[in-house]
C-alpha cells in the first residue's frame, strides 16, 4: 500500500529560473550553526517547495522565530522580495497538489473485524467544487453571483494593498503644525480675495429697494450690537472685571443715605398684636371654671 505524503510539507522540485536570484543577508558574525548563505538560499527553495515558513525552517534546522528575525534585518530587501517569490510559488503548488488529491482521492486502508483486507479510494467533492470555484470562477462560481478571485490571486491582491499602503504612507511628507496653519491661512485669503471679486458683480443685479433694505438692515444690526456691547461694560465694570472709565465719576451723586439713630432715639420695637404668633394664629385659651358658693334654701 503506497501513501500520499503531506503537501504541507512535500519537498516539491523548483525548475531553474522560477526563483529570483538574491544577496544573502549580512551577518556580523559568520557560525556553523547560524543562518548562512547556503541556508538563506536552502530556506527560500524549501518555502518555493512547501508554501510553509515552518517547514521551510525546518528543512534547514533553523526556527521560525529565527526566519522573520532575520527577514527584519538591515540588508534584508532582496530576502524579503525572495521570500514573497517563494511564498507565491509555494502556494500555487500546494494548490496544484489540493486539485490533484481532489481528482485522485486519497488512499485509505479497510479493516474488517480488525483485519485489514485491502484499500479504498475516497475522494473530496466539497474540496473539488472549492477548487473549481477558485480556478475557473468564470464558469462555477455559486448562484450566478459575482466572479470572485481565486486563492492566489486574492492573496496577491491583499499583498499589493499592503505594498501600496506602505509605499503611500512613506510618500507622505513631514508637515509641521505651523505648516498646516500657513496652509490654512493662505486658504481663506483666497476665498476673501474670490468675494472681494464677486460682490461688485452679485451688487449689480440687486435691485434699489434691496440695497436700501440691506442698508436699513445693516443700520439696526449695529446699533443693537452696540447697545449690547454697552450693556456688558456696564456689567463688567459694576461686577469689577473692568476699571472704571474716567466719565463715570462726572455722573451725578446719589442721594445721601439718612444717618443711623442712635439707641435712645430708636423706636420701640413693635410687638404682634395679642393672640398672635408667627407662621400661624395663637390657639384660644381653655374656658375658666368659676366656683361658686350656693345656697340651697336660700329664696331671692
């Protein structure tokens, strides 16, 4: 019984020229056990051959950790573009091999009783319509709905948009505060330099009874801002946020308030007539019992 090997993780032969040529990375220290030029190109064709960063650092005994480290590294540009190479490369024959398990099926053992008594074929269909979607959308994609990209090209796609995000946002140019305030001053002198233009041209076409109710609307206008205007100076200078003007002491004195009394001249305090209390009337005294003495035989 033969079996089919993981495609995770199925070294796949690379033709001569599919892979980019590339400059290892710089070390600052040359080790035996380190990531070397000989395992930098070994990693980039295992990932070409698998699609996988983890097996690709595997086949060269190193860890992933390891692999994006180094990916970080200064001088790391032509790995970096090796390694999308590869990664593209690697995901397209894992799909070749998905497309073949899909049509082949898989081989599996059958067991009777515990015994083995021969091998099956068992096949995918859900595996191979996903495919077909993927492969040809033009012609199987579910309900007639829009065509979608396949796997590879949607992963193409979102790596571009990165690419391009990052390539915009470094574009972009360093702007200071002071910059963006001269810009947004330079903004609004043109609009008043564009108004200054138009309105002799949008004063033509008003008619002599406009002009004149504007011009009555415009009196008005300024005198209750004046008005208020006044109303809070006054406010402010008698609540002393402001100091006084000089013409305030020109008004008028106030007239002069009466001189206290002293003790023996006040009044006399004036009392609440009797029975009354404040807040509510005095209650009436209870009825007085008179006794008397009475003579029983007495006639008047």
């Amino acid at each position: 019984m033969t079996r089919r090997k993981d495609p995770r993780t199925t070294r796949l032969p690379v033709p001569a020229g599919e892979l980019p040529p590339f400059t290892p990375v710089p070390r600052q220290c040359e080790r035996h056990d380190g990531w070397t030029p000989e395992r930098q190109r070994g990693f980039i064709e295992a990932l070409a051959d698998t699609g996988s960063v983890k097996a690709a650092a595997r086949a060269v005994d190193m860890s992933t950790e390891g692999a994006y480290h180094l990916r970080r590294q200064p001088g790391a540009e032509e790995f970096r573009a090796a390694w999308e190479a590869a990664l593209a490369l690697g995901v397209q024959r894992i799909e070749d091999v998905a497309m073949d398990l899909a049509l082949n099926g898989t081989e599996e053992p059958v067991y009777s009783y515990g015994k083995f008594i021969g091998t099956r074929i068992k096949r995918n269909d859900s595996l191979l319509m996903f495919i077909l979607r993927n492969r040809a959308p033009e012609r199987f994609a579910a309900g007639g709905g829009p065509k979608g990209l396949n796997a590879v090209s949607q992963m193409q796609l979102d790596r571009l948009k990165k690419q391009w995000i990052a390539e915009h946002e470094a574009s972009k140019p360093n702007v200071t505060a002071e910059e963006v305030r001269q810009s947004i001053d330079r903004k609004i002198e043109d609009i008043r330099r564009r108004l200054e233009h138009e309105r002799p041209q949008r004063r033509a076409v008003l008619s002599a009874e406009t002009l004149a109710a504007f011009a009555h609307f415009a009196a008005l206008r300024d005198r209750d801002l004046a008005a208020a205007a006044a109303d809070e100076r006054t406010r402010r200078i008698v609540g002393g946020d402001l100091d006084t003007p000089t013409d305030f002491y020109d008004a008028p004195e106030p007239p002069a308030l009466p001189a206290p009394k002293r003790a023996a001249e006040e009044e006399p305090p004036q009392h609440p007539p009797e029975g009354w209390s404040y807040g509510k009337p005095k209650p009436a005294p209870p009825p007085r019992t008179e006794w008397t003495i009475k003579d029983e035989s007495f006639d008047p």
